[in-house]
C-alpha cells in the first residue's frame, strides 16, 4: 500500500504563512494605496475640480480634496479605495473586472479566484461579456503575476509546533506504507521541510523556487457542461490557462501516473479544499482502481466549527460515482483536524 499526501493552502496557513486570499488581495490594494498617496504628495493640483486623478492599468480614481485621504488614513487596503473613491466627488474605477470580482467578494480559497475567471470565460463563449476573451486572459495574467510577486516577498517562518503534529498525525496507520508521494498543491516549498527526498515531492501547481516549473493558475474542470464548447470554439485564447494544457510543460503529471498505477494507494487530503478548479486531476485521483481510501484533514476553528462537510460537498462533486465515494471516503469520527 502507498499513500498521496494531498497538501493545500491549508497547510501552509497552519504553518503561520500569511498565504490566504484575503491576505493577497489586501496587500495588493495596500500597496497601490502607497503608490496614490505618493502620487498625490508629488502632483496637487487644487485648482481642478479634482485634487488629483491617478490612472494606472487596472483602476482610476480621482480624488476631491487632501481631507480624504487624511480621513481614511488608517482603512486598510480595498476599504481605503472605496471610502476615498465614493467620497464627495471622487470617484473610483476598477478597470480590471477579475480584480474587481475578487475585491468586492468576501472569497474563501484561491479556487474562487480560479472558478471567477471560468466563469467570465464562459460569459466569453455566451458573447455576455463585450470586451471578450482576450482582454480576460490580459486580467488574469495580471493578477496571476500580482499573486507571484506577492509570495515570493512574503516571510517564510514555520510552526514547529505544526511540524511535530503533523509529523505524528500521517504516521498514525494500522497498515504498512510503502511508499509516500506528496502531491503538493502550493507555490511555495513549506511541505519539503519534512520530506528526506525531494522526489518525494510533486509541486504539481509549480515552484517558486524553480524557474522551470512555473506556477499554474488557471481552470482546471473538464467536466463541466461548457468544456466541449470551449473545445469547440477553437479559439487557443480559451485554453490559455486551461491546467491539462500546462500540466504538460514538464513531467511531474507523468511521474503522478507512473506512482498511482503502481499499488494500491491511500489519499490524505491535507489543507486542500478539493474545489472544482481542480476537479479533473483530482476525479483521476480518486476513482482510480487503484484508490482504497480518502482520509480529511480538516480545519478546526477557534469557536468549535470545522470545514470538514464543505471538503466533503466538493469531494461529492467530483466524483462521479457515488457508491465508490461512499466506500472510499473515512468518515469524520476517524478522521483528524490540521491545527
């Protein structure tokens, strides 16, 4: 029997890494708030209707008076757009409909981010969405290379609490393991902390450390009832970011087919939340013959709550047999929370 250690954002987080998507899209908006501020200092002009208008490639925002941004000194991030932007005669424009999307919503996982731009893209193919495919994908690219930037400038400081737990927590097994590949969903190198091989380790999503493995941000469900149209359009704009499409830059798929169809396997979903962005790979995963069990790691909250029935809604929608899903799935008595 193998095992694949399915590890997510999740796992990061619990590792003190301020990873999440609240954490990006804050510090996004904090930076641009520095660069409008600066801005400002450098090129008043109260002899306009504005005191100032800043436009850059993703928003514009014209401001009334040097009041505001003293009376919103201490908002922080998107807060700090929207107050100076709605203002007395400001105004703020976000160009950039994706980022717009991700600001105004109160998103939980990186895959919302993933199922908004699929979403558009579907608006793309219905022709609702006027500006088409292209402009799009020039959005996503933007936030995609917005979210590199971010982690690769973010501290890198683990719990080592986290690691003694976890260390012990996939050791627990009445059954021998054979052999353990960690099928890592991050951009970042925090589960090769405990991994005595790099081989051990697939970064299926990309590396930040290696430039020859480029992180893969994008859609990633072909069971969708829009992908034969998708298909169909043959329009490459479409298929840009598609991950069946990007997983083929390297081998790291392959050596994931060559691990699965060697033994039976156990999975240990680990800090993932199993969304649909990556429902195809994920299908694979578990209803190959080869799968004899699923085990969830969830996340257990400060007030007693869990997310272990939102990973198992998006495990049901990714399998298509649900007879198999029951046998396979442990149930949570047996399974064990991720601090």
């Amino acid at each position: 029997m193998n095992r694949i250690v399915i590890i997510g954002n999740g796992f990061d987080l619990a590792h003190g890494l301020k990873t999440s998507y609240r954490d990006f899209i804050n510090d996004f908006w904090e930076q641009e708030k520095e660069k409008v501020i600066a801005d400002c200092n450098v090129y008043p002009n109260p002899n306009t209707c504005f005191i100032h208008k800043y436009d850059c490639e993703n928003y514009a925002i014209a401001i009334d008076a040097p009041t505001t941004i003293n009376d919103a000194t201490n908002r922080y991030g998107y807060d700090w757009f929207k107050f100076v932007g709605n203002h007395l005669n400001g105004k703020l424009i976000v160009k950039n409909t994706i980022l717009r999307f991700i600001s105004e919503t109160m998103y939980q996982n990186w895959v919302d981010i993933e199922e908004t731009y699929y979403r558009e893209l579907c608006n793309c193919l219905r022709g609702s969405r006027l500006d088409g495919i292209k402009q799009l994908n020039k959005e996503f690219t933007v936030i995609k290379k917005a979210l590199e930037h971010y982690l690769n400038n973010i501290p890198k400081i683990f719990s080592k609490k986290v690691f003694q737990y976890f260390d012990k927590a996939i050791t627990v097994d009445e059954k021998p393991i054979s052999d353990v590949l960690f099928l890592n969903f991050n951009y970042t190198r925090t589960i090769n902390h405990y991994v005595t091989r790099d081989d051990s380790v697939i970064h299926i999503h990309g590396d930040l450390e290696d430039p020859d493995n480029p992180i893969i941000f994008g859609y990633g469900d072909e069971m969708d009832e829009h992908s034969k149209e998708i298909e169909n359009t043959k329009n490459n704009e479409y298929l840009q970011y598609m991950k069946t499409i990007e997983y083929l830059r390297n081998s790291h798929y392959k050596q994931l087919r060559t691990f699965i169809e060697a033994d039976k396997y156990e999975i240990l979903i680990v800090g993932h939340s199993c969304g649909i962005s990556d429902r195809t790979l994920l299908n694979k995963l578990f209803e190959d013959k080869h799968c004899h069990r699923i085990k969830i790691f969830y996340h257990k909250r400060e007030d007693g709550t869990d997310n272990f029935n939102n990973i198992l809604y998006n495990i049901y929608r990714i399998f298509n047999d649900k007879n198999t899903m029951r046998d396979m799935v442990v149930s949570k008595e047996e399974s064990i929370p991720l601090l």
